[in-house]
C-alpha cells in the first residue's frame, strides 16, 4: 500500500504575511487544495497532512480527506515525515512526500514516481535550474549515480555550481525511512529529510531520481512574486482548457478565470473578464468586457457586459449591463433585461422582465413581463429590518418610482411616475401617490421685486 504525506506546518515567513503559506490562493483555491486534488487523481491508500502554524485552518480547508498530524514549532523536514509515518496505517509499505506549498505538480509526473522500481529505498524528483540559490544540490558520482542531497547552507562553493536541484518530492519506502530517520544528525533544531539520501546511499540501498520536465510546477512557492509565478501558470492552464473545449477567450493576458469554473462551448469570454468560484457559464453566452462573475450561473446565450455578479443566478437569453450589479440571491429568468446601472440583491424577476436604467430592486419577487421604469427604488429596509415587495405580472412600474416595502403591486397595476407607494396597489389599478401639480403665473417676477424692489 502508498500513502500520501503532504508537508504543510509552515509559516511561510517570506510570504509576509499574517496567513499561512499553503492558505494562499492559486486560481481561486488554497495551495493545499491544489495539492490534494492532485492527491486523489493518484491511486493512494491513505493521506497524511503534517500541520504546525494555523492548523485550525488549515484542517478547515483539509475536512476528512486527511488524516491530520501536528508538528509543534520547526523542527525540519524529517521530524515532520517522522511524525506523519506514526500515523500510517501498519500495511503501508510506500510514503510518497509531497509539500504543500507546491501546488501545481502534474499528475503525470506522480504517475511515473509511483511506477519507479519498487525496489527503490527513495526516488526523488529533481530539477535543473539555470539559478539554483535557495535549493538544495543533487550530487552525483563520476558515473551519476546520486551520492547525497546537500542543502545550500551546507554546500562548499562547488557544490553551489551545481545546477540539478531536489524537489523535496519524491517516493520512499517507509521501512528505510523507519531505519534512518531516527540515526539523523539535526542543525541546529531541524532534521533535514533530504540527509536520509546520504544514509541510504551508505547503507547500500538504491536510490534512483526522476527528472522534471516542466521546471516550474514543481517549485515550491516562497515569496509573492513565486505566488504570482504560479498563479500565471495555473491561468494558462485553465484558459487551455476552455479553448480546447470550444470557448473563445479574445484576450488570454487579460482573462482570469479560477480552477472550478466552466464553461460551456461557443462562449465568448472578453479582456478583463474574472470568473470565479463555483461559476458556471452556459453555451453560447457572452461575458465581458470588464466583467466580473462570482459563485454564480450564467445561462446559454446570456450575455453580460462591464458588471458584477456575485451569487446570483442568470437565466438564458437574459442581458445585463453595463454596469449592472447582482448581488448574493439574485435570480433572472430566461429573457430578462437589466440595463445600465441597475442594482439587484436577493430578489427573482420573472420572464421578460425589464429594467433598463438605474434602478435598486431589493428582497422582490417580480413576476413575468413586468416593466420597471428608470429610477425606481424598492425601499426595502426601515433601519432595523428587511421587507419585502411582490409585483405581479404585467405591471407597470413608472419612473422615479419609490416602493415602500412591505407592499404588494398587483397583475397588470400601473404606478405612476414620480409616485411613492406605501399601500398596496390592486390587479390592473393605477397608483398615483404625488402631490398636485400646481403652477402659479408670474411667480418668479413676483419674488424677484419681493427680493430686490422693482425693475426699472
């Protein structure tokens, strides 16, 4: 049997950052959940999550995919596989050391680690790099064989020179690491996992190294500029993805869209578009410019231009924008019209409901076909509580209308402009609550010789 141990207890000091390092996102989701998902797409027995700073988060975002083993302080690498191999399971043979802060590994590559001899004490996973600082060197004998893994603070100036670099990610068998981890000398508090090489090396046992193809992806990410790096990365991957799935992304540089989100074909995604979260876009729609899409669902053909959508629901063939926003609860059935500067939050509007300029609707239910007027507000909150307004089908609703919650519109009722409702309106009624007009002659003349005397 294999298990995964996943290195996730530290802090990440060069992050400068209050939040732990396998925390920060990459695509829209945590490094860690990278990493396990990759996880799971292998054929693992079990998995072991080593958590030091923040562990509360960190088994928040975990949940029960893993079991969860705590490293007090930083004592190293070997201390923390240490730890995880008390609390595998006796069958397992195989360890399999993944880090945390490594999010964008393929899984292809784990595939041939787990398919290396099983004969093998260890099989590491390294890299050459053009600068290698900050790494540890692979040092090899004059007929390659791999020797030992020296970190940089160890290494003399020719060990430096060296250019193949480890990883830290490799596969181990655990009766070898069970035999050598306790017998590592530490530095100062940390036992270095990567010493393990040198002492199975010199107790005769094999160890072989596959080499990384694509650099990037199996770096671990230390500082924010690496965060961006991947994050860069990680955003290829996905637009890749869409494109080679029938969606047209007009500007890939300019196109952000997060790990979960889909998209169906004949979809056109413009410059800064953001799609992010749980976001499911349907065929044929039409997202951006400069758009931005959360935790919501767009319908096929919808299309939505210069807004925001946050947790709401969009319908088919329903436009929106510009400069539209739906806020969390928000629900448009097919062939709904938002227009310019029309905010939406927790309400539903109906079939072919229209609202074209400036306009809040608020805690609403609006029924089919119903026109509401530039300028109309939903007044639904009196300083200490939502209310909610119900508007039936067909109605009416005039300009610069203001709607008193709790109030009811009934079917086919018309509101007239200018009107503040605060009782409910009957099916196919007219509502007008506005003063009188009233015009008075020569009004202005008369104030002006009031104020200033008459004119010559």
């Amino acid at each position: 049997m294999t298990a995964a141990v996943i290195l996730a207890a530290g802090q990440g000091t060069r992050m400068r950052s209050k939040r732990v390092k396998v925390l920060h996102e990459v695509a829209g989701l945590p490094m860690i959940e990278h990493v396990l998902r990759t996880v799971a797409a292998l054929p693992l027995d079990e998995t072991v999550v080593v958590v030091g700073a923040q562990k509360e988060a960190v088994a928040a975002v975990v949940g029960g995919r893993a079991t969860m083993v705590e490293q007090p302080g930083v004592l190293g690498t070997g201390d923390a596989v240490r730890r995880a191999l008390d609390a595998l399971g006796p069958s397992t043979r195989r360890v399999l050391v993944l880090y945390g802060d490594c999010p964008l590994v393929p899984v292809d590559l784990l595939r041939s680690l787990l398919d290396a001899p099983s004969d093998d004490a260890a099989t590491l996973v390294t890299a050459e790099l053009a600068d290698p600082t900050g790494y540890g060197r692979v040092v090899r004998d004059a007929d390659g064989r791999l020797r030992a893994i020296v970190e940089e603070r160890e290494a003399d100036a020719a060990t430096r020179a060296i250019r193949e670099v480890n990883t830290g990610i490799g596969v181990w068998d655990r009766g070898w690491l069970e035999r050598v981890l306790p017998d590592l000398a530490p530095h100062g508090q940390e036992v270095y996992l990567t010493d393990a090489v040198a002492a199975l090396v010199a107790a005769g046992a094999p160890v072989g190294t596959v080499a990384a193809r694509d650099v990037e992806r199996v770096l671990g990410i230390n500082t924010r500029a690496e965060l961006a790096r991947a994050e860069a990365t990680a955003r290829r991957d996905v637009l890749a993805r869409l494109m080679a799935g029938g969606v047209t992304v007009v500007d890939p540089a300019t196109t952000y869209v997060d790990v979960g989100v889909e998209v169906g074909p004949d979809t056109v995604l413009y410059p800064m578009t953001f799609l992010r979260g749980r976001t499911v876009v349907g065929e044929g729609a039409v997202i951006g410019p400069m758009t931005t899409v959360v935790d919501s669902h767009v319908g096929d053909h919808a299309v939505v231009v210069q807004s925001v959508v946050e947790g709401a629901r969009i319908g088919p063939h329903c436009s929106v924008g510009p400069m539209s926003h739906l806020r969390p609860g928000s629900y448009l059935d097919r062939d709904v019209h938002l227009g310019n500067f029309v905010e939406v939050k927790n309400s539903r509007l109906g079939l072919g409901t229209k609202a074209g300029h400036h306009c809040y609707l608020g805690d609403a239910t609006i029924g089919h076909h119903v026109n509401i007027g530039a300028g109309t507000v939903i007044v639904n909150y009196d300083g200490v509580a939502k209310h909610p307004t119900y508007i039936g089908d067909e109605a009416f609703i005039g300009c610069n209308a203001n709607l008193v919650a709790p109030v009811e519109i009934g079917a086919s009722a018309y509101v007239a402009a200018g009107s503040t409702v605060t009782h409910n309106v009957p099916a196919e009624a007219l509502a007008i609550a506005r003063g009188r007009q009233e015009n008075k002659p020569n009004w202005v003349r008369t104030r002006r010789e009031r104020v200033s005397g008459p004119r010559d």
